[in-house]
C-alpha cells in the first residue's frame, strides 16, 4: 500500500510569514501534484510535478519533486489570509488510472 | 471547457434509507472517473473509480456501490445507510497520465 504522509498535520501562522509544507512516501512516483482545499468545495489543482528534482513557482508558492520522486515539498513566502485551506498532495504511479492521495495539512493565515 | 456537476449540494438522510449520488461530466469524452469520501477536514479516500462505462474498481468494502451508465454518468449508491456513512463526497475526473483530477463541488451527507 502507497502512503504519502504530509507534515505539519497544521499549521497556524500570520500573514508575511514563510512556510514549508512537505509530502513524504517510501515509494516512488511517476508524477506528484499538489491541490488545495477551501471549506465546503472540491480541491482544485495547483501544480504537477513529473521530473525528479523539478521546481515550479506559482506566484508566492514554489514546489519541488525530490530527486528520487519519493517526496515532495510546496513553499509559500509571505503568507496571505487567501492562502489558507487545506493542502493535499497526491501521486500517481505508471500502472494504476488513480491517485494516493496525502494526509492533508491545513494552513490558517491570520491578519 | 470541461465541467463536473455533482447533486444534490447536500443531504440529509435517516439510517437505513437508500442513496442516489450523481455526477456527470460535460466537455470530455471517456473520461476517468471517480468517488472519493472525505472526513472533516482530513484526507480523501477514494471508493470507487471507473475508466470506461461498465468498468467498476472498489477500493473500500463497504455497503456503497458505483455505477457507470454512460460514458460521462457516475453514479453513487446504498441500499441501506449507516451513521458511518455521513461525510463530504466528492467526484472527480481524469484523463490519463499523469492523472490531474478535476473535481465536482461535493455533496454533504449526513445520516441521521
């Protein structure tokens, strides 16, 4: 069985803070992508990452794909209360036509 | 442009009732399909997916089930509810690698 273990479980910090969520398996995969979750919706994508050591900039946010593509990490410098919500790594694999899905971690940017 | 729909919004229903999920997929064709269950602000686990009419996997056992009647219909489905059975579900589709999902708004379930 495929996990994917994020950390920290919660974070709660104040605006124009940096923060570093990460995303951590024993196993390897072909992509990692990243979404983010508000109150009451669907997550929505954020980014994919396919390439060992890759690193993408989405604005503030930056993800990187670990060497091994067993881990993975998002960046956020200078924390807005528009950040906030649930962030949810997810991999997928070359065999299987679904995703393993991370345990979450929840961010509360405060004013 | 792709949409995914997802109803009812929410839902309220006694213990031992039947449920009737739906969602539906428009500007794709022979998407992947799928049903995810998620706890209050936890993880999602994926219960069922589908990649083409008819083909069914489960990966939770329990007393739901999943149909896939057209091509762009994923339906989900009890016979008989339990309290367990009360959280947010979520639908989502995909094309092929590397597997970026879209999802549906949800329906809140709760089981009385």
């Amino acid at each position: 069985t495929q996990l994917l273990e994020q950390s920290p479980q919660f974070l709660s910090i104040q605006e124009g803070e940096n923060l570093t969520v990460y995303c951590n398996s024993s196993s390897v995969f072909s992509s990692l992508q990243w979404y983010r979750q508000e109150p009451g919706e669907g997550p929505v994508l954020l980014v994919t990452v396919v390439t060992g050591g890759e690193v993408k900039k989405l604005k503030r946010l930056t993800f990187q794909f670990g060497d091994a593509r067993k881990d993975s990490s998002l960046h956020i410098t200078a924390a807005q209360p528009g950040d906030t919500g649930l962030y949810l790594c997810a991999g997928a694999t070359g065999t299987a036509s679904k995703l393993t899905f991370g345990t979450g971690t929840r961010l509360q940017v405060t004013l | 442009s792709q949409t995914i729909h997802q109803w009812p919004a929410t839902l309220v229903q006694p213990v031992g009732s039947p449920l009737s999920l739906e969602c539906t997929v428009e500007g794709t064709s022979n998407p992947n399909l799928y049903w995810y269950r998620q706890a209050a602000g936890r993880g999602l686990q994926l219960l069922f997916y589908s990649v083409g009419i008819g083909q069914i996997s489960s990966e939770v056992p329990q007393n739901l089930s999943a149909s896939r009647p057209q091509d762009r219909q994923f339906i989900l489905s009890s016979k008989k509810l339990l309290l367990s059975d009360s959280g947010f579900y979520l639908c989502a589709w995909s094309w092929n690698s590397p597997y970026e999902q879209y999802f549906g708004p949800g329906t809140r379930l709760t089981v009385t």
